[in-house]
C-alpha cells in the first residue's frame, strides 16, 4: 500500500496544443486514499494525429431464477449488455505509443508474458 505522501517523480514532456514540444520535470501527487474505478473494457480509437482511449465497465449480467449458479452462453446469446463509461482520454499518436511501451515495461517488470 503506498503511503500518503508517496509521489512518483519523472521526466515528463508537455505537449500542449500550438506550443512546442519541451521536456519538464513532472511529480504524479497519487492520492491512496482515491478509490480505483473498475473497467473491464477498453476502446481504442485513432483519429488523424490523436488517439481516443476509453475504459468502460460492463456488470455482469443478472438472473432472477435462484437455483442458478452459473451463466451459460445460452443465457446471453443475443443480450446486448451496456458499456458504462468510466474513462475517456485523447491523446497524440506519440503519447500512445509510450504508454504502449510503458505497459510492456510493466508487464515484462511483472513477468507477465502473452
């Protein structure tokens, strides 16, 4: 658990619209006591130079018969179960591909391998 004061200090570029690209120093203020908001959804779009990254959460989905215990795929075939949206970021095309490479950093760090 990170304490109240952890910060995560870092290089940062700042890449503001219609002013240049220049490198800064950059301190993440992560409050621990922010509760996480689940997603279990992502939606990636790309537009021109920028990238649209959506989280959303889809709940699973709800039975009224007591008696059952498990969902079967029989149970939602043709059901269309809505995304709520909990996030949504717009990005440079360049942002993206650091974050991509920051998250396989991550998962390598991790030992997580597809």
């Amino acid at each position: 658990m990170l304490s109240p004061d952890t910060r995560h200090s870092l290089m940062a570029v700042c890449n503001t619209v219609a002013m240049p690209e220049i490198s800064v120093r950059a301190q993440w203020l992560l409050d621990p006591t922010d509760i996480p908001v689940p997603a279990n959804q992502c939606l990636v779009q790309i537009a021109g130079q920028s990238a649209y990254v959506n989280f959303g959460h889809i709940n699973p989905p709800t039975v009224d018969e007591p008696d059952v215990t498990e969902f079967t795929q029989e149970m939602v075939e043709g059901r269309t179960f809505p995304v709520v949206p909990v996030a949504r970021v717009q990005m440079p095309l360049s942002m993206l591909l650091d974050l991509r490479a920051k998250i396989d950093s991550a998962l390598a760090a991790a030992g997580v391998t597809s």
